[in-house]
C-alpha cells in the first residue's frame, strides 16, 4: 500500500513539474558508440536539424525546445536502461529513435508505461508496431515486406535458384532473413542452409560450408559491421555467390569494411537516397555545411521523426490552450499527424505504420556508397 502510494505520489509530482517547465525535450536513441555509431549518429544529426529549426517557433510559443542525445550502444540492456532513465524526465515529451529493432522492442515497453511517444526512422521489425501500443509508431517500412521485396528481386530478375542464408541472431536480423527465405522458397529456389550466428570476425566454418554447397546467392540478415567483414572474407577465400543484405548494409562503413568486395553486392532498404526526393537537396547541403559529412540511410527519415513530433507537439499546444501538453496527449496527436516529409508523406494507420512505405533495392556498381537504385516499390504495411 505505502509502495503504491509513492508511485502515484511520484507521478501526481512528475506532472505538476511538467506542466509548470517551459521546457521541451525531444530525446533520440541510438548508438553513438561501437561498430553501428555511424548509423547511429546518422540519426541524431537528422533529428538535430530538423529541432534545431524548430527552435525559434516553439520559442515564440513560449517554449525552450531541446534534444538530448542518448547512446543505447545497440544493446538491449542498455537501451532498455537508457529509457528508464529518460521515462523520469518530465520535460522529455518525445523519442526519435530506435536504430535497432532488437534494442526498441524493449525499450518501447519501458516507454509504455507514461505513454512517451515514439516516432521511429529505422525499425523494420513487424514486432515494433504490431504490439498495437499508442505511443509506438515508426516511417520507415517493415521486414516482413522489405526480405520478400529481396527474395523477389533475387529469384525473378537475378535468377538465383540456390541459396545461403544467414542471420545474426537479432530480432532485426533474424526477422529478415526468414521473411527473406520463406518468400524465396515460395518462388521455387533452394534455401540450402539457413544459419544464424553471432560471429564478428572470423566467418572461417561459414565459408567452408559455402564451399562445400555451392550457393548462388548468399544472403546476410544482420548490420554492416559483420556483414562487411563477412564479405570481404568470402571474397578473399574464392567464395564468387552473389552476396545481399537488407537495410542494415545501407552505410559507408559497409564499403569501409569489405573495401573492393563490396562491388557487385546488392541490398534492399526502407530508406532511400537523398538524390531521390526532390526536397532533400536543402536538406542535404545544410547537413554537410554543419556536420562535415554527407547523409546516411536514416538520416533523412530521422529528419522526419523529428518533425512528426514537432507537429505532434504543436497540435497537443495549441489544443491544451497553448500550455504544455501531457505525453498521452503527444501521442494520440502523432497518431493524427498527416504531413509532407522529405521522404514523402506520412500518415499513420492504426497500430503506428506508415500507410505507404517504399522499398529499394541497390547494386554496388562502384565501391562507392551509396549503391546504385535498381528497382522503388511502395507497399502498404500488412493487414493482421
């Protein structure tokens, strides 16, 4: 009883101190350390402009908006602590963020319990949004339609008939890798290993299986820090079956890593170039004038995260007669949010997934990042 007298204590105390700060956080989550941080950072930098442009409006509303970068190291347990520490902020109203699929699913449970809304560039697991919670929702597609959009590019253009197929062990990777080989197999090819793995530098045992199978394609569920090293392994030990991955390949670090073995490699992604979306030009010069560094995948769908919230914010203001809005009140209106991102518009269905999403496929023609767009095709999420 005196327990559960604290926590409601804590919360009536969490919300006055809300509602009297004139202060607005908007927090992004991803990794800034270890071997994905270019991704990562790749989403803080987007959401940075985008909030930092924002700055002056919510000023003029009588508000001091800020962003609070959050390292959740692409681990679970960490993100998982980062969000309870967070969750504590009254003045936290939003959550750009995850990177990883495996790293949001728990966190997001954690953001659950005080309805902090997130709004998500880059998790394409269907787990992310099919929990059905208010406050989760996310622009980028999902795995369940991006590994199909792979299998169908790589059976019915590429003709493969024969192929490798391994994962690394995460919800994302592994997620991806089966949608990949169940829509493979429906085609008529011949899935004829399906490994996963946690290995990160030495792929020795795989590659001595490939040799032993013959595959035509290998295909990788996982991020560009193995994958790129899986590559450039194969490649080095006479290994030629054409390789492909998802999205988590869709960096410059995967180029960095497998070097002149990223040539001919292919990749599908929820995330398109910058080059592709007629609005982004803007986007793009701002970004490298301020950070020295040309966009990554996500940093355009970070961009337009954050603007989700922002728009989310400025709704749930102007409804609460210009005051300082509760975090239930953000997410019923992301939710509500219609708008024309960088990357297209945006509307929500019921469960947080873009109602169109679009899907590309890349061939590394050069070892030069980005890959070069074969094939755009836009889907609706799955109806369950």
């Amino acid at each position: 009883m005196r327990k559960t007298l604290l926590v409601v204590i804590g919360m009536l105390a969490l919300g006055i101190a809300s509602a009297q700060s004139n202060v607005i956080k908007i927090a992004t989550v991803s990794p800034l350390s270890g071997g994905q941080a270019v991704l990562g950072e790749a989403i803080k930098l987007g959401a940075q402009l985008a909030i930092e442009e924002a700055q002056a409006k919510f000023k003029a509303m009588g508000f001091d908006l800020q962003l609070t970068p959050q390292d959740d190291q692409a681990t679970p347990d960490v993100g998982v602590a980062v969000a309870k520490r967070i969750v504590n902020d009254p003045d936290l109203l939003g959550v750009v963020g995850h990177l990883n699929s495996g790293v949001a699913i728990p966190s997001s449970e954690v953001y659950k319990e005080t309805n902090l809304a997130m709004v998500s560039p880059a998790n394409t697991n269907p787990r992310v949004t099919d929990r059905g919670y208010l406050n989760v929702n996310r622009i980028c597609g999902r795995d369940d339609v991006q590994g199909p959009v792979g299998a169908d590019y790589a059976v019915k253009t590429l003709k493969k008939k024969r192929l490798f197929v391994i994962h690394d062990k995460t919800a994302y990777g592994q997620g991806l890798a089966e949608a990949f080989a169940a829509r493979a197999k429906e085609l008529g090819s011949s899935v004829v290993a399906f490994v996963g793995t946690e290995e990160a530098s030495n792929f020795q045992p795989l590659i001595l299986q490939m040799r032993a199978l013959k595959p035509d394609l290998v295909y990788y569920g996982g991020i560009y820090d193995k994958g790129g090293v899986l590559l450039k392994q194969m490649r080095e030990r006479g290994v030629v079956a054409t390789f492909m991955g998802g999205d988590g390949l869709d960096s410059s670090d995967f180029v960095r890593i497998a070097g002149k073995a990223a040539i001919g490699s292919l990749y599908t992604s929820t995330a398109g170039p910058a080059d592709l979306f007629p609005k982004a030009a803007a986007f793009a010069k701002n970004y490298k004038a301020k950070f020295g560094k040309n966009v990554e995948s996500y940093s355009i769908y970070a961009y337009d995260a954050a603007n989700v919230l922002l728009s989310a914010l400025e709704a749930a203001i102007k409804a609460n007669g210009g005051k300082k809005p509760t975090r239930e009140a953000v997410s019923k209106a992301v939710r509500e949010v219609k708008m024309d991102g960088l990357t297209g518009r945006i509307e929500f269905d019921n469960k947080g997934d873009r109602t169109l999403s679009d899907y590309y496929v890349f061939y590394m023609k050069t070892d030069s990042y980005p890959g070069v767009v074969q094939k755009v095709i836009q889907f609706a999420p799955p109806k369950r």
